[in-house]
C-alpha cells in the first residue's frame, strides 16, 4: 500500500506539472509539449505514474468520494434514506435540481470526471506516440488500463447523466466545448475500448500491474463490458434520438440503434464473461460474513483473485464510504476511539423479512441496532442500517470520528461476473446453463442442497428472471448496483411502489407480514457486543425465556402519522422514499457550474 500510494503521489506532480484547469474550470486542461510527452511516456516508470495520477481527479472528495459514490445508488426499492431533509438526501429522493448544493458545488463531480477523461486521453496519446507498446509488454498493459478506465467513468456518467458529452482524444483550440452527444456513441466506443483491452490485461494477481485490486485487470474489464452492455440494451429514460440536449423529457424507451440489440451485445457480453469463469482465476469468497469484515478493514485489495475485481483506490484519509453507510454508532467507545456517527440510510425496513430466514445474508445485510457506548442496542423498526458496513470493524486503520474514513469502495464482485452470465443465458435460452452460473451464488448464501432444491423450482425463463430480480437484491443490497439494474429492467417506480406498499403491511402487521407478532424480543448477541439478536422477526410467539428483553408492539406507529420524526414508521416517512416520479426523474441534471461553463452547447434534459 505505501508504494502504490508513493506512485500515485508521484502521478500527481507529473500530472500538475504538464495539465492545469483553465479558469472556468470545464475542459480546458492545456496539451503537454511533445518533448513534455516524449520523457513522460518514452520511461516506463513516469508512464505508470502518470496512469496513477490519470485516476486523482476521479477520486477527488467533490468526485467519487464525497458526491458521486455517497449518492447515486439510493433510494431504491431495497436501499432507503427516509430523512427528509431536501439538501442532504433530496438527491436521493428524486428531487435534485441543477442548482442543488451538493451537486453543483465549486468543483463538481461532474466536471471533474472530464477533468479525469482528459488527463486520461492525452496519456493514451502519449503512450501512442512515445510508449513503444509493440515491443514494450508493461507499456501496452498501461495502455489497456486506460481504456478500462476511461470506459469505467463513462459507465459510471452515463448511469448518473444519460446522454454526455463524448471526449476521446485530448481537447483541442478550436474543440473546447461539446454538446451531449447520443449515449450509444459512448456506449459503442467503450465496449470497442474495453474488447481491446481485455486480451491485454493480465489476470488479477498475475503480474506488478495488477498484484492487487486496486488496478484495472482481465477480469474485471470483462465485468465492465457485460455491465455496460446490458444497461445499453436495456430500458431507460431517452429524448428522441433527433432532440438530445434540447430540453427534451424522453420517455422510458429501448435504443432504436440496432447494435444495442441484446441479440448482438449479449453474446460479445456473454464471451467475455465465460472466459473469466472458465479461467478459474477469481473465485467467490467461500463465507460472506468474512468478505464484509475485510472490506470494513481494508483487507480486500491485497486479495485481488478473491471476490473483488477492481476497488477504487481511496487513500487512508479519503472518501466517505463508511462515514455515509456505515452501522450507526451513538457517543460510541469503538477501538480506542471515542465517536457518533450517524447516517440514515439503509435497508428498507421489510427487507429483512423478505429474506428466507435461513440466508446467511440476511443478518450480514440489514441490522435493526447499533452501537451505543461499547454494545449494541435497539433501533427503532423505520431505521435499519447496513451491517456490511460496520466502523467496529476498522481495525488496521480504525475511524476516529472524522468526516472521511478511508474505506475503499468495491466496484464489482465476482458474484456479479455470475449473475450476468446466469441472466445472460436465460435470456439466450439457456436455461440449463444459467443455473449453473447462478448456483455458486445461492449455496453460498444457503447451502449446496438448498441451492439445488431451489433451482428445481424454476422451470421457465420468466421464472429464472424474476429469481434473478430477487438474487441481486439480496447478494447487492447497499453496493450500488440495485438503480441501475431496475432502470434496465424498466422496473424503478413499479418496485419502489411495491416497496411502499410493504412498509405500510409492516407497519400494521397484514398482508406479507401478518404472521409477525405485536411484540418481539432482543438481545445483545453473547458472542459478540456489538450485534444483536432477535425472537419474534421470524413470527415466533412464545417466550425465549432468560436473558431476553421484550419490545412491546414494536412495529406500532409512533408518534404524529404525519410527522417526520426518525422513530415513525409512518406514512409520511413511507411515502417520502421519492419525492419526484422515479420513472422521469432516473438521470441527474447536469449542474449549473457546468452549463454556464459550456458556453451554450449544454442543456439540460428530462425536464429540468
């Protein structure tokens, strides 16, 4: 880690060195002088630190580390922010406006993601000219790095944006400025990127480049092509094909554009995918509860053919992954450190009870407690929390109660390269071969047997593709995949409407959830303080006898049906999951800052 944190140190003063911002901050980096490129890009050393430094402008705080990853995954239909606070979570509520505070800050995210496509484009054309990739291995490998990368922040742009504006080559004089162009001119050129890197890039773990998760390699490149091209031949809001960036509020559409087709990009998806499978080279983590405490310890990189295939590279005082999703803690007393933290967001309260109780996800996922003082203790019913993301856990590099944490982001799991290739097969009409992709998935959240008895239950694709629906629920909850899967799908309001319509069986016990008792009981798990364990979730109705405490009517409504008090499983609370129609509002407006700085050629669409 203190070397690749040395590289990226280094990255930095050649980056500053040869680009600077111009004074609207919006695509004006200055081009290198050739004799600049030729030392840069001729040494192998200088090269790859330029790589690293190509990443900064993408991890900065206004970035991914405090806008973009603390806000797009939510709210979905399994991941919820009920605080209906408009400046903290109005984002998340489908109600961001071009000129909401945290989008259109002084240096905002979307911008600076240009800033990172630029810095990339004028490295890949360094390397072109001076990098001898021919002749020189290491060189081509930092090539196809690049393109992954370049075609991993355009994944992430066009989930957030829709249609942008398309950059491949370094700006020039007299192209400052570009309007949006049509999505699948990205999407096209990013998967051409990524098919030509894929035959570059070594396997995790298989050579100085890729030793860890913290660069871009095989397998995850190939993950990036299936997840980019099922959102292109999926569902989501589009403009007319003749009316992007002119105002235009789209409809919920497919691609007119033939080579979006899934009969074309599902089987170039689908090679990639089974290359990767058939490799054996990543495997799942056999215990998901271990996975989880070596992500919160920052363990997961230095194991990069175990699970995780590319983590975004935060340093120890950076992002704010945990600080945002983390297990709440109240005046807590945790690894020597005394601190609250307090975020709102996490699983929809009847998640839990949409798990089959014998899933070893379920408890790893969503926890009805947190941390009070140096032990667990009971939340209230309309407030769960991610208990994959725990501050207890951070051991090596504990939380100290600052507002940054360190955590380092997983951008795709192995579980995912699976799941794909299982959904791609059904879809192909390979039923047979789908569950023996998706089976892995399931008996290591159940059991071989289990897993099996199961899959004999789906007997026809649309059987297969709603368990598919269900199983990316329970295998991704709280990783930011959900969103974009439900756009693709076209299932965004209809499943956060099916969700709405849980809550309120919750509260009242009826329904889905008839079968749960007015009164549960809890306590501290013996094993561990810092966990709690439950009587009654699973419609028990007797008395567990010693060492429990009773919760009287438990899922009653507290308080003002009307009010907005964090103890209220109310309708108020129920119906504020979104503020704004997700089904028109599925794109983020392009901030202000950007548009005033684009001279005119950007304009906002889906009614902004």
């Amino acid at each position: 880690m203190k070397k690749y944190l040395i590289n990226i140190l280094a990255g930095t003063l050649v980056m500053f060195s040869v680009w600077s911002c111009g004074e609207d901050g919006f695509l004006s980096q200055k081009s290198p002088s050739s004799f600049d490129s030729q030392t840069i890009f001729s040494n192998y050393t200088l090269a790859r630190s330029a790589v690293d430094g190509a990443m900064l402008a993408m991890l900065d705080n206004q970035c991914y580390a405090l806008r973009y990853k603390c806000f797009y995954g939510l709210n979905t239909d399994i991941e919820v922010n009920m605080n209906v606070d408009v400046t903290n979570n109005g984002i998340q509520r489908y109600l961001a406006t071009p000129d909401h505070q945290r989008l259109n800050a002084s240096s905002e995210c979307f911008s600076m993601f240009y800033q990172a496509i630029e810095r990339i484009n004028l490295a890949l054309d360094g390397l072109k000219n001076f990098g001898n990739m021919d002749n020189n291995k290491d060189m081509h490998i930092l090539y196809a790095q690049l393109l992954t990368l370049r075609a991993h922040i355009y994944c992430d742009m066009t989930r957030a944006w829709g249609d942008v504006p398309a950059r491949f080559v370094p700006v020039a004089q007299d192209d400052l400025y570009k309007p949006k162009a049509n999505r699948d001119v990205i999407f096209k050129h990013i998967l051409d990127d990524l098919d030509e890197a894929i035959p570059i890039l070594p396997y995790p773990g298989e050579h100085e480049l890729t030793k860890d998760a913290y660069h871009m390699n095989k397998a995850y490149a190939a993950g990036l092509f299936a997840r980019i091209a099922l959102m292109a031949s999926g569902y989501a809001l589009r403009p007319d094909d003749d009316k992007i960036g002119t105002g235009d509020p789209g409809t919920i559409r497919l691609s007119s554009d033939p080579e979006m087709a899934k009969s074309v990009l599902y089987p170039r998806a689908l090679s990639h995918l089974e290359e990767i499978i058939k490799s054996e080279k990543v495997t799942l983590a056999p215990d998901y509860k271990e996975y989880w405490r070596m992500f919160n310890n920052s363990e997961l990189a230095y194991h990069p053919t175990v699970e995780s295939l590319f983590v975004v590279p935060y340093g120890n005082s950076v992002g704010r992954w945990n600080y945002t999703f983390a297990l709440r803690v109240d005046n807590g007393d945790i690894n020597g450190y005394k601190y609250s933290l307090g975020p709102f967001s996490g699983p929809a309260p009847n998640l839990y009870f949409d798990f089959d109780k014998n899933d070893k996800r379920r408890q790893v996922t969503c926890a009805n407690y947190l941390i009070r003082g140096k032990d667990a203790t009971l939340a209230v019913v309309s407030q769960w929390y991610f208990s994959k993301f725990r501050t207890d856990q951070m051991i090596d590099n504990p939380y100290t109660g600052v507002n940054t944490d360190g955590v380092k982001p997983v951008a795709m799991r192995y579980a995912d390269i699976l799941l794909m290739a299982a959904e791609i097969e059904n879809e192909l009409g390979h039923l047979d071969i789908a569950k023996k992709y998706f089976k892995p998935v399931r008996a290591r959240a159940f059991d071989d047997a289990q897993a099996e008895a199961y899959l004999a239950t789906l007997t026809s694709k649309e059987a297969f593709f709603n368990a598919i629906v269900d199983e990316r629920a329970f295998e991704f909850c709280g990783e930011q995949v959900r969103k974009a899967d439900l756009i693709r799908w076209n299932m965004l309001k209809a499943k956060m409407d099916e969700t709405r319509q849980k809550l309120f069986e919750l509260r009242d016990r009826t329904g889905r959830y008839s079968y749960l008792p007015a009164d549960i009981y809890y306590r501290i798990n013996p094993d561990n303080p810092h966990e709690m364990q439950f009587y009654g979730y699973d419609g028990e109705t007797d008395d567990p006898g010693a060492g429990w405490t009773k919760r009287v009517n438990h899922f009653t409504t507290y308080g003002d049906d009307t009010g907005t008090a964090m103890t209220s499983l109310n309708s108020f609370k129920i119906n504020s999951i979104y503020g704004a129609d997700p089904d028109t509002k599925q794109f983020w407006p392009i901030p202000e800052n950007a548009i005033t700085n684009s001279q005119g050629h950007l304009v906002n669409d889906y009614g902004y």
